[in-house]
C-alpha cells in the first residue's frame, strides 16, 4: 500500500511539474539539492533514507546493462519497463526535493532585528 501511494505521489508531483506554471523550486533548484539531499540523508539528519535508496536503485537499473525485461528480446515491453522506471524517477525526484528544500527551509534560523531603516 505504501509504495502504491508513493508512486501515485511520484507521478502527481512529475505531472505537476510538467503541467505548472512554474510554482514551486525550478528543476535547476531541485537538481542542485540532490547531492546534499543524499549526503543529509547520509549523515542521519533526513529521514528519506528508503526514498533516496529507491531513487538510487531506479537510477542504476536504468544504467544497468542488465534488465529484467531485455530489449534485444522483449522490444516494446522492454522499452516500456525502463520507460515507467525513468518516469516514475522523474516524479520520484521532484517530489522527494521539494519535500527535501522545504525540509532544508526549515531548519535556518530566521533571525529579526527590530528597528528603523534609515
């Protein structure tokens, strides 16, 4: 139940990225949040431990020269099981960054000083 729901999280937040009006953190800010999304994650100080290791899975069965459905002998099912898995990584890493940023938001200290600006 749990991965069905972070699935249909994953491919909401892809279909929103693609479909926004540019709300939310750019794909430059997302992109550029991964490496200290996974080194926090690393350190204990994140909790999307299961998520970043899913995303990192995901991403070497793409790169893997090994397939669980291969294209020389399975050409469209082939090509359709790495096609849902880079899609559901596209809306795998939206989701888990802005959930990451906002995370990374609030936890620097905002600091008010009162008085006049002259």
């Amino acid at each position: 139940m749990a991965s069905t729901m972070g699935r249909a999280a994953a491919f909401t937040a892809l279909w929103r990225a693609l479909v926004a009006n540019r709300e939310g953190p750019s794909i430059g800010t997302r992109l550029a949040a991964l490496p200290r999304m996974v080194w926090q994650t690393l350190m204990g100080r994140y909790d999307g431990g299961a998520r970043v290791l899913m995303i990192l899975g995901g991403a070497l069965y793409v790169v893997s020269p090994i397939d669980l459905l291969p294209e020389a002998l399975l050409l469209l099912p082939g090509l359709l099981d790495d096609a849902f898995i880079i899609a559901w990584l596209a809306g795998a890493i939206l989701s888990e960054t802005e959930r990451f940023l906002k995370w990374e938001d609030a936890r620097v200290p905002r600091v008010v000083i009162d008085g006049d600006v002259a």
